[in-house]
C-alpha cells in the first residue's frame, strides 16, 4: 500500500463520521416548490443533487441524490480556496522580481533587463507600472541587452484545451495559468464616436497589436446596449490585427475584452509599453529564459494577499486566478514524483483532505478552476468540505470570499426582492451542462447551513431559478417549522 492510500485508511478509521447514525432524522425528498420548478422547466428530478447540512442548530439534514459523481462546474473553486487557505495560509503572497546580469552606469544598464515571475494570480497593469516606477527610481534608464522573461517558476502541465461551446477562443475567461501571468492576459478596445469621428484604442497599448478601423459613424441616436461593433484578430507572423467593423452612433461607445496574444508576448509588450511612457528605452530583444545564479536584484513587487486573491476568485468566479491558485499550490509542495505542479497539487489537496478525515472518492480534480468536463465531485463531499471550513479559524475569511445573494459578484441579481438577500454567501457554477450552488445560507430562525445543489443535464435552462428556490425552500422551511413548535 502506498503512503497516500495508507495515509486515506487511517483517517477513515480515526475521522468521525460526519453525519453519524445517531444523528438528527435525515430528509431523502426536495421541497415541493423545488419539485415543482424542474418540472415547470421539464428537467428530471434525478438531475439535480441536493445537499442541506444545519451547522449551528438542530435539525434535519437533506441528502437527494447526494453520492452521484457529477459535474460541479466553478463550485470546484471551492476546494481549491480552502485549500489554499490552511495549505498556504491567509497572508500568503506572490512575488514578481527584476534582475540585472550587467553593471549599471549612469541610467544605462549595460546588460540584459530579466523579469521572473512568481505566479502572481493578480499582477495587473498598476502593479506592473508601480514595478517598472521602482526599476526607475533604483537608477535604470536604459537598457542595452534584452528583456528576458522568466517563466520557469510553474511546471505546467499538458491539459486539454477547453471551449465549452466551440466558439471564439479569445474570450478572456478562457486564458490558461502562467508563471508571468500578466492583467490576465487581456486586451480591453474601446470604440468611441465622437461628434461623427470614431476612434478605436487598446489598453494597454502594446505595439504588435494593430487596429483597423472600418467603422462606420451614424448619427446621434440613443445608445443601444449592444452596440453593432465587431472584432475580428487576423493574425501574422509578428502581430496581430483587430478588423473592427460595425456601425456606432455619434456620442456612444462599446468596449470588449479579449485575448489575443501568448504569454510572453503579453508580458513582454505591456513592460515595453509602460516603460516607453516612462521614459525608457530597451534596445534589445524579447526572450524567454531563466535568471542567471549570478544576476542582481534590481525591484520586487508583492501580490495582495492570499485573502484578497481567494475573494477575486470566488466572487467573481476567476478562472485563471483559479489555475494560478492551484498550480501555486503544486509548485509550494512538489516533489521529484510529481511530474509537473497539477500532479503536485491534486495529491496535496487529496492528502489534505484525508487528514481531515475528508475521504472523497468521487472527487476528481483537473485544474482546479471547474473550467473542465473532468472535475467530478459528489454533493456530499462538497458538502462535507463546507462543514468542515465552517470550523476552520480561516471560516470568515472562506465565507466571506463567496458572493453575497442579491449583493454582489455572480450572485449580485439573483434572489432579489425575497428574504434570502443578503442571508447567503454562495458560490455559483455554469457550464453548458451544469448549473450549481455551494455556500452558506440563513433559514428562517437565522441558523446557519451549508448548502449544495447541482444540476447536470444537457438543457439546464431555466435552471439557475430552481437552484434559487432551493435556497428559498430552505428559509421557508425553518420558518414553518419554527411555526408549528
């Protein structure tokens, strides 16, 4: 028997389990009104798993399809979160660093300018232009030798590529992990019709990205919410072109955001394009390459703390700051064995959690991000991780990185008008297939549970509000019952 699945039997024998025979009577049905919306939207029972746990306070949990291997699409972010916050720990940061192999004399840098990256989830342009304001003030003004980009802090793994729909690969969410994650890799246009002449920019405004404006003006008119501009890359050798097309009224404006170049070429354009503004000049070339043992530090810059990523990532259901999250915690704990920081990082979860006494054979993680048709998990060991970060010393850091209903991030218009606003914090999951929700949730008395409910089918429309009666269900339920005693 190996060490991971000696490690998985002791913390079964040991762990208490967490719903013992003693306990509570257990509640097998859904609330009728969640019954009677999947019928309302022709989805079958089946379906849908529902888990519903009380956390401080009596009373019946509900297991409905709870021990189905299913899809849980961002609700996974969930497991890398907590994770990441008792592996690594709630100040944990990120560092991003400049380095010289050459001397500097008055202003110029004679040598090559090196940028390692730490796996910052969160260096945007800000960051990068505050990095580059330091490299400045510590005497840099010119650079003879090239811009060497480090990008061997994360051993990546080979995972298929994912498009949920087939469509267009530049949208932003879409954007893989990388050592020198940069702005997260996104291009922001913005087409402006000013008094009859439109103009077309992008930010940040790195020089092989081209525009070509075909847009045509009309006169001024309300502005609709779907202006009818196109962006259509072309791509070459050493740019990239962004067609532009469509038709704009005279005072209106459209913006979208894509993503268009690789990493390096990203992360390199941006530092040229900030230090130009600043002033600055590298004469050299663009490359790929690690920092010489020998080379000195020039500037570091930290992240913000783990806390802040974790809420980036959950309100607002981040997937590259997902995948950076997870491989982070790969390359903190990897071994020789590992192969490559996902490897390294499902193991370290899985150890994690069998100490916990969290043993979880339908869990299946792929990146970490639940941006995959991979990632399986049931709704009662989601579930079981939720009551065990409810009494964790990190749970009001955890549960304050979820969306709060009716609030903000995914959940900000959902539940509106009813009496769960403002009563759950609650992580949403959307895929082609998969509708979910895991979180914390109020009932009528104002105890606390933990809510799981997951739908997979393949037309899940509709399905986003028999999730929400889930949770309404849930705080009428404790109301009634409260009644009767």
């Amino acid at each position: 028997m190996n060490n991971f699945l000696r490690c998985m039997a002791i913390a079964a024998l040991a762990a208490p389990l967490a719903w013992p025979a003693h306990a509570a009577p257990v509640n097998q049905n859904l609330p009728p009104q969640v019954v009677k919306a999947l019928k309302a939207n022709k989805i079958e029972t089946n379906a849908l798993s529902v888990v519903m746990l009380p956390l401080n306070a009596k009373g019946a949990p509900t297991f409905v399809n709870a021990d189905v291997s299913v899809n849980p699409a961002s609700t996974m972010k969930l497991v890398t979160t907590y994770a990441a916050l008792e592996l690594l720990g709630p100040s944990h940061q990120w560092k991003t660093e400049f380095y010289a192999d050459g001397p500097l004399v008055d202003g110029t840098l004679n040598g090559n300018l090196y940028l390692k990256g730490g796996g910052d989830p969160k260096l945007n342009m800000e960051k990068l232009w505050l990095l580059l304001r330091d490299l400045r003030a510590n005497g840099v003004r010119k650079v003879t030798g090239d811009l060497v980009l480090d990008r061997s802090h994360f051993i990546q793994p080979e995972l298929p590529i994912f498009n949920d729909d087939g469509g267009d690969q530049n949208k932003p969410f879409l954007v893989g992990p990388d050592s020198l994650l940069v702005n997260l890799k996104a291009l922001r246009f913005i087409v402006r019709n000013d008094a009859g002449k439109v103009s077309v920019a992008v930010e940040p405004p790195i020089a092989n990205v081209k525009i070509d404006n075909r847009v045509k003006p009309l006169p001024a008119a309300k502005c609709p919410g779907w202006p009818d501009v196109l962006f259509n890359p072309v791509r070459d050798a050493d740019s990239v072109t962004v067609v532009v097309s469509g038709k704009l009224a005279a005072g209106c404006r459209s913006q979208t955001y894509l993503s268009l170049l690789d990493h390096p070429n990203y992360a390199a354009g941006a530092v040229r394009a900030i230090w130009q503004e600043l002033g600055g000049s590298i004469l050299g070339q663009d490359r790929v390459a690690q920092v010489p043992e020998d080379a000195r530090l020039l500037a570091r810059a930290f992240s913000p703390d783990l806390v802040e990523i974790i809420r980036d990532i959950n309100k607002y259901s981040n997937n590259t700051m997902a995948r950076q999250l997870f491989l982070s915690l790969g390359a903190e704990f990897r071994n020789e064995a590992d192969g490559d920081d996902s490897k390294a990082a499902q193991r370290v979860i899985r150890q994690w959690l069998a100490k916990k006494g969290l043993i979880s054979p339908h869990l299946v993680i792929e990146n970490g991000s639940g941006l995959s048709r991979a990632e399986r998990v049931s709704a009662r060991e989601l579930a079981s991780l939720l009551q065990a970060a409810w009494r964790s010393p990190y749970a009001a850091e955890f549960i304050s990185s979820m969306p709060l209903a009716a609030v903000d991030g995914t959940m900000r218009k959902r539940l509106r008008n009813t009496e769960v606003a403002g009563k759950a914090h609650i992580k949403t999951g959307t895929l082609n297939t998969v509708r979910a929700i895991a979180g914390y949730s109020r009932d009528g008395d104002g105890n606390t549970w933990a809510v799981v409910a997951i739908l997979n089918h393949p037309r899940p429309w509709g399905a986003s509000s028999i999730l929400d009666q889930v949770l309404v269900s849930l705080h009428n339920q404790r109301h009634a019952d409260t009644a009767q005693r």
